[in-house]
C-alpha cells in the first residue's frame, strides 16, 4: 500500500512592494501557493490578487493590499502589525482579528458578506499615544469579544458585541458619514477604564 506524505507546514512570505497574484508560486518565499496548513506573512507595500479562493491557517499583514473578488479563509489569527493595510474580500473567514497598526496608519477590512462565524475575537490595540485607525467596512456584524486597548476603532455599519467588551483607551466611531448603532447585546458584559475612553 502507498501512503501519500503531507508536506511540512510552511511559513510564506509575500515580499514587500512586490504586486502579483496569490497564485504566482514563485513570488512566496515558500516557493509554494500557501495552503490550508501554511501561516502567510504580507510584507511592506505587497500587493496581491486573490483570485480564486484561498484557505490558510494564519495570517499577518505588515502592510500592503489583499484583493479580489473571492473568500480568504483564515482558520486561525489575522493580524495587522505594521504599517497601512488593506483587505479587501469577498465572503471570506476571518475569526480572529488583532490589529495592531503604528502611529497614523490606517488598516482596513472590507467585505460585505463575511461568514457569520467571523470575528469571535477581536482585539485593537495600538501604541499608547497612536492615532492608527482600524476600519470595518462590513456591513451589519457581530462580534463575540472585542478588545479596545489604544487606538481609533470604526466601523461603517450597526456593531453588536454579543459575549465580552473590554475598554481600556482609544475611541469608537462610525466612519464615512455612516451612521451605525453599537449594540451589546443582554448576553453581554462592558468593562471600561475610565481614564483611558
């Protein structure tokens, strides 16, 4: 009998400034197309078409653009750790986000038609004294924890905190002249610094 060998997880790296497709093997420092096992890091002013669909474990942004018309499925953590950043998706599956972008830049995800199961777990958390902003741009959503510990935190659409939210700095708005609803819901418990909101 033949037994057929998984490859190794791998860590894929997209390089900074560097614009192609996610399909484009050679591009990825793994010399692969990340797959459902692989963590993908995004490097600084990396640019990429999703396109088609794609499922990884985690992933982390430094900076740059994810694009397309298909889902990204992150199994485990995205963060956003650097610099200015964009997700720009269509149903994809996000549940854990951590944001975490310098001072001044800006980290947006857009996607109107997220999974219901994205964001159990959301954390902000900017360096004290940041003015970085972190946008949602997906239309009505729910989130089960949410951390806000620094940082600007806007969304676009009505937000509805449903299991925890802990406040210890940084502020929340509706963006772009959107008028949204923050909501928690009766399952759910606030915590705030009042010091620091």
């Amino acid at each position: 009998s033949s037994q057929v060998m998984a490859r190794p997880t791998l860590v894929c790296t997209w390089p900074n400034n560097t614009t192609g497709n996610w399909t484009d093997a050679g591009t990825w420092s793994c010399g692969n197309v990340p797959g459902p096992a692989d963590d993908v890091n995004v490097g600084f002013g990396g640019v990429i078409n999703l396109n088609p669909p794609a499922t990884i474990s985690n992933l982390t942004m430094l900076g740059g653009t994810i694009s397309g018309t298909n889902a990204l499925t992150v199994t485990g953590l995205m963060q956003f750790t650097g610099f200015a950043a964009t997700l720009n998706t269509h149903g994809s599956r996000l549940p854990q986000l951590r944001s975490l972008p310098t001072s001044g830049a800006i980290v947006t995800v857009i996607d109107p038609a997220l999974t219901a199961d994205s964001f159990n777990a959301v954390t902000i958390s900017n360096p004290i004294g940041s003015n970085g902003s972190t946008i949602l741009e997906v239309g009505p959503r729910s989130i089960g924890t949410l951390v806000l510990q620094n940082g600007n935190f806007g969304v676009t659409s009505d937000l509805t905190v449903t299991q925890v939210m802990s406040w210890t700095g940084g502020s929340l708005n509706a963006y772009f002249n959107s008028p949204a609803r923050f909501t928690l819901a009766n399952t759910a418990v606030m915590t705030i610094n009042p010091g620091g909101v």
